[in-house]
C-alpha cells in the first residue's frame, strides 16, 4: 500500500468517518454524552461569558490586597443591587408593555393583514405582480399565516413553554456557582492543559493560552458593552418618536446586537413592524433613529471599545455568519465570531511552529 503522506492522511480521514459511521449506530451509547453536553453547554457558557465581565475587577480587588473570595462576594452583592436598582426602575414600565403586547398581539396581527392588503392593491405593486416570480398575496398570506400559527402555537404548548422556563430557571440557579469557582481557581485551568504538553512546548502553549484568552476576553467585553450602549440609544431614540414598545423593542435590539453585522438588522425588524401598523412617518422615524445609533456605534464606540484586537476582515466576519446561521441556527450567529478568534489564534501559532522545526531541520 502507498506509503506517501497524502495517502496516510486519507487512511487517518477514513478511520475517523468509519469511527463516526459506527458511532451513530450504537447512538444508545453515546446518548448520555450528549445529553450530559446540552444540559451543561449553557451554564458553563453563560458562566463563561460573566467570567471575562466580571474577572477584571476581582483582579483590580485582588491586587489591592483584598482576598479574592471577598472580592467575588462583593461582585455579587453588587450585581444583585444593580438587579435590584433595574427591577424597580424599569420593571413596572416593561411589565406594563409586555402586557399591552400580549393583548394587542390579535389586533395587531390583523392590522399587519390589512396593511399588506391595501399595499396590494396599489398600482406601484401590480407592476410587479404581472411576473409569476412576484405574488404580493401570498406573501401576505403566509406572512399573516404564521403569526396566526405562532400565537396559536404558544397557546397550545404551554407544556413545552413551563419546561422551557424551568430550564432557564436551573440556569440561573447553576450559574451563580459555576462562576465563583471560574472566578476563584480559574487561573489554575492553563497550568491544567500546560501540564500535558511536552516540556519543550510549554513557552509555546503559554503564549497560544494567552492569546486565545486575550482574543476572547476582548471580544466578550467590547461586544457587551457595545450592545449595552446601542440599547440605550435606541431607547432614548425611541422614547423621543413615541413609537409604543420602546424598552422592549430596545431590549431585543441590544440583544441581537451581540451578532456582528446581522444583528442591528434583525433587531431593528420588530421596531419596523410596529412603525408599519402605526404610520408610514413612523417607518421613517425608526430608520432615522437606527441609523443615527449605528452611525455613533460604528464611528464613535466600537472603535473606542473594540479597537482592532481580533483583526478580522469584514467580509470575513459577513462569510463566517452566513455558513454559521445555516449550521446552527441563531447559537451559530452568536458563537461563530469567538470561535473563530480562537482557531485563528490556534492556526496562526501552528502555523509558526511548523516554520520554526522546518528551519531548524534544514539547520541541522
């Protein structure tokens, strides 16, 4: 049999697809893994997320001389104050709208119908209704089908919708734990993954560990931020123009910030939906405001908050979102730019390893 590199590089492919292959016939096997990987994913995610947050300021209590157990206990008493302080400010104003959406919700599913109906029957839109392509009313139709479908789905599966609150409510209850102990023996974990590496590759993984914590850190804290001030924007804007449902449409924004590019544009599609029942000033006027915070995030925040750390084209970042949305949905999206922080980082130091032991091979 062939002895070449190639060659033994597809006798590696092929065992590992055969390996696959076997796998998923005695899936009862691995199913507990799996289960186990879901039920823990989250927590630990999240709990990683408030790590890089919270991790600088133990360590600005740290070295100041207060130990770090002390200093995680004030964060948190100082996070539950801050919860606190948000709970009284903003609850009564979003309980308040969460309510009137959920009452107006029929009435605005058939405000949205009668919108798409009347724009239907204008003349601008039959022009395009003569190509078969181009079937404004069935758009409508399946537009108004599945808000219909959604709000009757959310009735009828309020089993799933409990277990689904009871999952959130384990996480929330998990986490808490999860982070004291990220937050206490955290910097023990590279000394873990140097301690298995060849004495020789030890400086080496030191610098990658490095990297990949600063790529992450980085990127957590800046996008947070970000997103933090763009929801703010977007609240004050909102309030200005009267549009109803500000602090929620606000609150979704700042979410869907946290997905480069995308993001802005999803989370500006809810805002756009209320502005059409309105009036079509109000379309104008919630385009005016997202235009005007994503001019202050783009040109004036980001900038100052991210920098360029991670050093990532933009039309890198366009490319990853796309192949990450179709393989993992909205998870995807919001995992896909760290992700690839970190393979770079990993791919640019082995790629700098092989140049080394190839120099010093013809060296010697």
């Amino acid at each position: 049999m062939p002895q070449s590199k190639f060659f033994r590089f597809g006798y590696g492919l092929l065992l590992i697809f055969l390996i696959i292959l076997v796998g998923t016939k005695i899936d009862f096997i691995f199913r507990p893994i799996v289960v186990l990987v879901q039920t823990l994913f989250f927590p630990f995610l999240l709990g990683g997320v408030l790590y890089y947050l919270f991790r600088p300021v133990v360590q600005f209590l740290h070295k100041r001389n207060v130990p770090k157990v002390l200093s995680i206990l004030l964060i948190y008493l100082l996070a539950i104050g801050l919860f606190v302080l948000l709970f009284y400010s903003i609850g009564p104003v979003l309980q308040r709208q969460v309510s009137t959406l959920v009452e107006n919700t029929p009435a605005l599913i058939d405000a949205i119908r009668s919108k798409l109906y009347d724009l239907q029957q204008s003349e601008w839109v039959n022009q395009f209704q003569e190509s078969e392509q181009f079937d404004l009313k069935e758009i409508s139709e399946k537009v108004t089908a599945y808000l219909s479908y959604s709000v009757q789905t959310i009735g009828t599966n309020i089993a799933n919708f409990i277990g689904i609150i009871t999952n959130i409510i384990m996480i929330f209850v998990t986490v808490p734990f999860i982070l004291y102990y990220m937050l206490k023996e955290g910097e023990k974990a590279p000394h873990m993954v140097l301690q298995t590496l060849p004495e020789k590759q030890r400086n080496n993984g030191t610098k990658i560990l490095k990297d990949m914590d600063i790529a992450l850190s980085s990127y957590i804290q800046g996008q947070i931020l970000v997103s933090v001030c763009v929801g703010t924007m977007l609240y004050i804007g909102y309030l200005i123009i009267g549009i109803e449902y500000s602090l929620i449409l606000a609150i979704i924004a700042m979410f869907t910030n946290v997905i480069p590019f995308l993001g802005p544009i999803i989370g500006v599609v809810p805002a756009l939906v209320v502005a059409i029942v309105d009036s079509p000033a109000m379309i104008i006027k919630v385009l005016v405001v997202m235009v005007i915070a994503q001019q202050i995030e783009g040109n004036v925040i980001s900038p100052q908050v991210m920098g360029k750390k991670l050093d990532i084209h933009p039309l890198t970042i366009i490319s990853i979102l796309l192949v990450a949305g179709s393989l993992g949905g909205l998870l995807g999206l919001i995992l896909a730019v760290p992700v690839y922080a970190v393979l770079k980082v990993i791919a640019l130091h082995t790629y700098r390893l092989i140049n080394l032991r190839r120099a010093k091979e013809l060296e010697d």
